[in-house]
C-alpha cells in the first residue's frame, strides 16, 4: 500500500505586519527629521513676504505723493505686543494702529494703506525711524530708513530706503541665501 502526503509548498505573497511597521517606522523618522526645515522653509517665505510687501508699499508712497502732489508718510507703530505701518496724509499723532480697523485718521488725515501684524504674528515690522515723508515736488524721502523685518527665530531682512525712495534689500544674517549681507 502506498501512502499518499500532501505537501502545500505555498509562496507567500503580500508583506507581513513586521514589515508593514518597519516601513512606517522608517517613513515616521524621515518625515519628522524633515518637519523642523520645513517650519524654517516657511518662516523665512514670510519673512521674504513681509520684506516684498514693504518695498511695494514704499514705492507706493513715494508714487501716490508725486500723482496726488500731496504729502504722504509711511509710519510704523507698535500697539498690544504687534506693529502696523501705515501710508497716510496728515500728522503722525493723528493715525495710530487701533483706527486702522475704522479705516480713517482722526482730523486732517486720511489711511491709504495699512498693514497689520498683530503680536501673534511670526513676523514684525521694526524702523530705524518713526516716520518718513514722501514729498510730492521732488519725489523724495526723508529721513532715510532702514525698515526691518523681523522673524522670530532671529532671521531678518532689512529694507534701507534711499533719499530717492529707492529700497535695497540686505541680511544681517549671512545664513540668508540669495541676499546681501548689510
């Protein structure tokens, strides 16, 4: 009599969970390495944002007084742990960063811009100066400033404006690709 065995040589097909985990482990590890550089990827287009948003806004200025032939300014403020800057006509005391949710100076002013950066904020806006006067007959500004900004990890592009309202863009930082250091 002869005996008969089955023998199931069967191949394995698909992965096992312990491989499933090693991957995920893996995968877990690269992305959390990766996360810090991804913040300071962003961080630093803020920044870069912010320093954009500056130099528009001083050509603005600077191009809005010689049109209007009137007297604009561009002045920074600090208010509740943030900063503003507005582009406005009339006296510095008349505008501050609490009237900009109105949309108006008080008397003998008027808001033509306003940016806001509340304390919140991973970037600020600082000056060397309060305010600076773009005079419409000669197309000029006075004083000459240099406008910072600010990220909170320390990194900083400072935008310096020239008598004749050009802006250049420079690093106190060498670790700032791209840009010059000041």
């Amino acid at each position: 009599m002869a005996s008969t065995t089955n023998t199931f040589t069967s191949r394995q097909r698909g992965v096992s969970m312990v491989e499933v985990m090693m991957v995920l482990v893996v995968t877990g590890l690269a992305v959390g390495a990766s996360m810090p550089s991804v913040e300071a990827l962003r961080q630093r287009a803020e920044l870069a944002g912010v320093a954009a948003q500056i130099e528009t806004d001083v050509h603005f200025a600077r191009s809005a007084a010689v049109a209007r032939n009137h007297t604009l300014r561009l002045t920074l403020k600090e208010s509740h742990g943030g900063t503003c800057y507005l582009v406005h006509s009339g006296p510095v005391p008349n505008c501050d960063c609490e009237q900009v949710q109105r949309g108006a100076c008080e008397v003998a002013g008027e808001v033509h811009r306003a940016v806001v950066f509340p304390g919140s904020s991973r970037v600020q806006v600082r000056a060397s100066t309060r305010s600076m006067i773009f005079d419409p007959v000669k197309g000029t500004v006075t004083p000459t400033a240099t406008l910072r900004a600010e990220a909170r990890d320390g990194r900083a592009l400072h935008q310096v404006v020239s008598l004749l309202g050009r802006v250049r863009t420079c690093t106190p930082q060498a670790s700032m690709p791209g840009v010059t250091s000041c």
